[in-house]
C-alpha cells in the first residue's frame, strides 16, 4: 500500500521552531524530486519548499531563510525545518513525491501546523 505520513505538526509561538517529517511506503523517493505545500483556510494552495533528486533545493519568497527542506533517501523520508514561525505559516502543510514533469504523483494526508501566542 502506498503511502506518505506527515508528522511534527503542532501547536507553537511566534518565533518558534518545527521539525515535519514525512515517511513514504510503498513507493521509494529516491531519484525524484519532493516537496512540501501548504493550505490555509480560505487561501490558495501554495508549494512553500522543493529539493530536487540531487538535493538542490528551492523555496518561496516568504520562507526564505528561515524554513530549511531535506530528504534522506535511505530512510524514504523529507523533512521541512521550520524556524522563526510566524502566524501567517499557519496551515496545513503535507508532502509530496513529483513526478518527471513536476507534476505531484504522490501526497500524504497533511498534519496541521498552527502558530499563535
């Protein structure tokens, strides 16, 4: 059965830090490019991090520096550290496998991410 599993989400303040994980089975990340995308309510779908099969990585503007994305092939495991967190990161966030063209083939289920004091 394939699947991705999120976990690290939480509840945290402003300028705190997250660690998500998301483990795959069933299917192997290695050789293609990952990613994380977020939703929020009421918001457009936004991918916030993508590294690539050879670990280039890139981001959106508004994380920039501050959240940091990495996979480990051998564990079939990405990772989004997330650090100074601000409100407007609040949503749900989930990975995804893509697939040659970019185009997502496998997502997991999400886990919720809420900043707030």
């Amino acid at each position: 059965q394939v699947q991705l599993m999120e976990s690290g989400g939480g509840l945290v303040q402003p300028g705190g830090s997250l660690r998500l994980s998301c483990a795959a089975s069933g299917l192997t990340f290695s050789g293609k490019a990952l990613g994380w995308y977020r939703q929020a309510p009421g918001k457009q779908r936004e991918r916030v991090a993508r590294i690539s099969s050879g670990g280039v990585t890139t981001y959106i503007e508004s994380v920039k520096g501050r959240f940091t994305i990495s996979r480990d092939d051998a564990k079939n495991t990405v990772y989004l550290r997330m650090d100074n967190l601000k409100p407007e990161d609040t949503a749900v966030y989930y990975c995804e496998r893509l697939g040659p063209i970019g185009i997502p083939d496998y997502w997991g289920q999400g886990t919720q991410v809420t900043v707030s004091s």
